[in-house]
C-alpha cells in the first residue's frame, strides 16, 4: 500500500513563475515530512522539511506547507529556476521514512 | 570527504547468479540504509541497520541480505538473483534515525536477466 502518493508524475512550468508540488498521505501517525530532489544519475538530496506541529517552513526559494487535517503537504518554489529541473519525491516518517513515487519538474527557460 | 559512494555504478546478472553490492560512508553516521527504486513507485526500504554490527529488514527485504561489520560500510547480497530484482539501488545513511534527512549514494542499476 502506497501510504504517500504524489499524484503528479510530471509538471512544467516557465522561469520565474511559481512551482507547485503536491503530495498526499494516508498514515495519520505520520509526523515528520521531507522533500528531496533528484538529479539524472545521482541519489537523491535534501531539501527541506517540516514537522508535523507547523504548518509551514521557508528556507529561501523553497517553502513546504501542511495540511495535517486534509493530509497533505505541498512544495512552493518561487521564482522557478531551470535548474530547479529534477525530480521531487515526497517522504513522511512516523519511525521509518515512506517515499512518494516522484514528481518530475521542468523549467522551462 | 566522499560522503556516500557505492560499488558498482552497473551491473548486469543472470537469473540465478548472486551478487554483492557495497556502499561506504565517511560521515560516521550511526544509521545506513537500502533503498530500491522502480517506475511509478517511490524508493522503498530494503534493509537498515542502526549501528555496527545491527540489522534489521524494511518494507521488502525478502531476497536479499545484509551486514554491516564496519560502521562506515553496508553490504547488499542477492544470493540468487531473479528479474524481479531488476531496480536502481540506493544507499543511504543519516546521523539521527530513519526520520531525518538521510545522505544518498549515487545509485546502482542493476539488471537481471
């Protein structure tokens, strides 16, 4: 069973717009959430996280929000970079990390 | 300071043939991982260990083994590999517990045929 599912399998959108990544969960025990991103030919890296007493968490470009009643959480990029062109997979932990199936982001100059 | 590397990058089995993979960190985390990545799933839990000497299974450890008898290295075995085996392998490893952010390897693809 798919307990953290990213709907989207791919999203475009134009420099400098904003970026949106979305991501759902099932497991209600669920109480710390990360994003990573990654790179063709590389493992995945870090990007940002939350835990589940906020509701959102900033660090520059990035910002993760939480919807613990809808069970969901979502990634804004602001401004998009073509750089930021990689795919976006979605963790949640309650002890162990469960993965989403990724979202492949393209910025398109 | 590597991070987290991983032996080999390629590898291709026949069914039935068996197969080590090795990944090594030079962060001194206490806790290491495998993950495997097919399409339109996410990476899923293979086997971790939690110090020198521990290990314990994931969400799909059946077909594989591991041991960790060093703290910086993680071994991944298939003792008789099957197609359903073919994935991309990750290695991981993290300072705190599963939780937290985790430090991933390169990844290897491997195909069984």
């Amino acid at each position: 069973d798919q307990q953290v599912k990213q709907n989207s399998p791919s999203l475009s959108v134009q420099e400098g717009r904003i970026s949106i990544l979305n991501c759902d969960y099932t497991n209600s025990m669920f109480d710390y959430f990360l994003w990573y991103k990654k790179y063709p030919a590389e493992g995945p890296t870090f990007l940002i996280s939350i835990s589940s007493i906020k509701d959102k968490n900033e660090d520059g470009r990035f910002t993760v929000f939480l919807n613990k009643s809808a069970k969901h959480l979502s990634l804004h990029i602001v401004p998009s970079q073509p750089g930021d062109s990689a795919v976006y997979f979605c963790a949640a932990s309650a002890g162990d990390m469960r993965f989403g199936a990724g979202t492949r982001l393209t910025v398109k100059p | 300071n590597a991070g987290v590397t991983q032996t080999p990058k390629f590898r291709v089995l026949k069914t039935g043939q068996s197969m080590t993979l090795l990944c090594a960190q030079d962060m001194n985390h206490e806790y290491m991982y495998w993950y495997r990545q097919d399409p339109g799933m996410g990476l899923r839990l293979i086997h971790y260990s939690v110090g020198e000497g521990t290990t314990a299974k994931g969400e799909v450890p059946d077909g594989y083994n591991v041991s960790r008898l060093k703290k910086q290295n993680f071994l991944l075995g298939l003792e008789s590999a099957a197609p359903s085996q073919t994935s991309v392998y990750f290695c991981a490893s993290s300072y705190s517990g599963p939780a937290y952010e985790q430090y991933f390897g390169p990844g290897t693809r491997l195909t069984v045929t």
